[in-house]
C-alpha cells in the first residue's frame, strides 16, 4: 500500500520515486514507512490491522525511515542496495532502528531483486541499480592477489590502530565472539570464542601453530598465554603488525609468537596446526584455492586445521559471487562471503580434507556487531578527536547494523569448522 505526496518534484526526481515506490510495493511482509521531505508518506508492506511477525534479537517488522532529500530516489535506482547505503552516509535520510530497516528488506528478499545475493530477478528489476555492471567491474578490479592484497587490507585495518583500540575489546578481536547469555561481556564472550578454537585443535604446548591472519594478535596471545604452544602469525597489514608485535612483547610472549609481515602465499614452514579466524573471506572466489592448496602443504599429516568464517547459503553463492554489495565497494574491497560447500570441496580437492566438525554462531555474530556499534556510539567523541568525521560514523554504523541485520535474520551466518585428513588418530587420543 502506498500513499502519495499531495504534490510532485521535478520530473527526473518523481520517475525516480514512482520506480522505487513499485519495487518497494511488492515487498508485502512486515511494514516500512517513509517519511518525506514535504512531511507525506509512503507506506509500505502489511496493513496495521494485520498481526506482524516478530523478528529476531529486538529486530522491529514495522520499519521507518525519514528522507531528508528527493536524491535518495534517484541514488536507489542509479545504484539499488549500494546507492541505498551511500544514500544513508551522505546523510539523505535517517532512521531510528537502522538494523530494522535492513531487516525490512532482508525479511523480503525473494522480492527485492536488487539485494545481493536475492535470488530472484523481477521482469523489470534491471531498472533499478542501472550501475550494477559499473560496480561490478570496480570490484572485479580490485582482486585479492599477491599484487592488490596489500592494498586492499590496508583500506580497512590500516584505518587507524588507536580507532580499533576504541571500537574493540581488549583482546582486540575483531571476529564474531561466542555468547553464553546477554550478561555477558564483550570480552568474555571473545574469550569464549578463542578457547572453542583452541579446543577444536586440541592444543598443548608442544604444538606449533600456524595462524593465518594476525589481527592484532588476540588469538595468538589466548593460545600462547593459556596453552603455552608456538605460534607463528602471518599478516600483511603493517598496521597491525607493529601493533601485534608490540602485545606480544608487552605480554611477555615474544619467545612462544613470532607475527611475520608476510603474504601465506609466500611463507614456508611445516605446522602441528592451523587456524584462520575470518580472514578467508578477503580471498575471494579466486584465490580460495591458493589458501587451501596451502595449507596442505604446511600441514604435518596428522595435523588438524580450524577456521572461522563467514558463510552466505550454498544455494545462493552463485548470485553473491555476481554480485557486488556495500560491503565489497565500501568496507571490505575484493572480498566474498564463502558457502561451507565451496570451502569443504577445496579443502577436499587440495588436500584430502574431510569435515570433522562444524559449529554455526550466525545469531552471535548479530550480538557482537551490536556491541561493536554501542561502542561506536559510546566512544564518539574520543574517536573524533582522531580526525574522523560524519560520513565516517555514518559509514561505520551503517556497516555495522548491515551486517547486525544480515546475521540476525539468518541470511548470512559465521561458522567455526574442523578439518583433518582421513585416518587421523590422533582424534582419538
């Protein structure tokens, strides 16, 4: 259902608005309203009247949104998803529940064909996002070789040390973490996360660990500290290199973690163990082989690998591979959401692998990127003081609640994974 303003803008901004208006008129589950800038309505979805569904984790099925500017039109249909989001950190409308708007969409995605990874393409839905090939091609550009890795990382780690030293816990994790209830700690529940890996690879401190993603050194100093293993660390952000390296020192782990400023594809070494911690996804289609084909080859024959990433469902990988999102344009350039089925088959293909185990935390991830946007919030004016502007926080909450969205609803999800090759006693042990 729909309601018109009283009167029209000009003609480019009100065919813009009618298109938006038709694709958001088939979306008929839950409810958005629109306020505009002449102070009408646009109303969108199941009638009042109507009992609503109720969403996950404090979500609201009754979304509303506030334009402040007729562009936003024109920015959804040059753009779809993208040109929304850009919309929202260029400031041309707001809201007071972001995620439940995002929610709104995720909850009509079948209808929606203009979300990466929908699996569905309306008869006219090429209309809408008329600069999908051009962002396409963006990130078709932007691979994560050898040659553009660096570059890529270093858009997003490299932001600003003392940023993440504000957004995260101590430990500085900046992965999904593991919750036992909502009394919970951020920083407990990334313990709790860190100690689950652990257990998949039934350390003891005779293993020597290769991790695959230093982040800022939260993992490898949980293991070394609780474990008393070797753990050698690979990353290719300086940033957090020099940040990693000086934890390590400062915890007095120097002698059990040694962080290498270093592309995987490049390091040697034979390892009892390997771990990955949502650094998979920076790989991409292509290069997923290169990480798999590696690890075979630095694994000892009963060694075990576990890994943490996130997963888009296998029957909609096709789509997200063709497709192209905020995220990948703003956040995380070259990356893609993996499936489990495209991991299990490369890990299998390059080494023998088999799957052991398998734990999905799709909801945590939701409770966790809510924490992360309560401290965005929580630390703004410190953060400011860094230099950041607007647009920043726009972007970042935007990210944020995107993605809070994405988990909650279960479009997307983060699992952690056990892989050994067959006949691997030392399981039983």
């Amino acid at each position: 259902m729909t309601a018109q303003p009283p009167h029209s803008p000009s003609s480019s901004a009100s065919l813009s608005r009618r298109l938006v208006v038709d694709m958001f008129s088939r979306m008929d589950r839950g409810s958005l309203t629109i306020d505009l800038p002449d102070g009408s309505q646009l109303k969108f979805g199941q009638s009042a009247h109507e009992e609503f569904p109720k969403l996950p984790q404090g979500l609201s099925a009754k979304a509303h949104m506030r334009v402040s500017d007729e562009r936003f039109f024109r920015r959804c249909v040059l753009a779809g998803d993208i040109g929304f989001g850009e919309s929202f950190v260029d400031g041309d409308w707001d809201t007071p529940d972001l995620a439940s708007v995002v929610a709104w969409f995720l909850f009509n995605i079948d209808n929606a064909p203009t979300l990466s990874g929908s699996a569905r393409r309306l008869a006219h839905g090429w209309v809408m996002n008329l600069m999908r090939f051009s962002n396409r091609i963006g990130h078709l550009l932007r691979p994560n070789s050898e040659a553009t890795a660096k570059r890529n990382i270093r858009e997003h780690y490299d932001v600003s040390n003392d940023f993440f030293q504000k957004l995260l816990d101590p430990s500085m994790m900046y992965s999904s973490a593991i919750w036992d209830s909502d009394n919970d700690t951020l920083a407990l529940a990334q313990e709790r996360k860190n100690e689950s890996l652990c257990n998949l690879l039934k350390l003891s401190s005779s293993d020597h660990v290769l991790e695959i993603g230093t982040g800022w050194g939260g993992w490898s100093i949980y293991a070394a500290s609780n474990y008393g293993c070797h753990v050698t660390t690979l990353t290719i952000s300086q940033e957090q290199f020099d940040l990693a390296k000086q934890r390590i020192a400062d915890a007095g782990l120097a002698d059990l973690v040694d962080v290498q400023l270093v592309d995987f594809r490049k390091w040697q070494g034979t390892y009892d163990k390997v771990v990955s911690i949502e650094m998979m996804e920076a790989l991409g289609h292509q290069y997923l082989p290169d990480f798999c084909q590696f690890t075979s080859r630095v694994l000892k024959p009963e060694g075990l690998v576990a890994l943490q990433f996130i997963t888009c469902p296998d029957s909609r990988y096709k789509q997200f591979r063709r497709g192209v999102d905020f995220i990948q344009k703003h956040i995380f350039p070259g990356s893609l959401l993996l499936s489990l089925n495209r991991v299990n088959e490369q890990l299998s293909h390059a080494g023998g692998f088999m799957l052991n185990d398998v734990s999905d935390y799709g909801p945590h991830y939701a409770k966790t990127l809510n924490a992360w946007s309560r401290n965005l919030n929580d630390q703004r004016a410190e953060i400011e003081k860094l230099g950041f502007d607007e647009p920043f926080f726009r972007r970042w909450s935007y990210y944020f609640h995107y993605c809070e969205a994405a988990f909650a609803m279960r479009n997307i999800s983060v699992v952690q994974t056990l892989h050994t090759r067959p006949n691997n006693l030392s399981l039983s042990k």
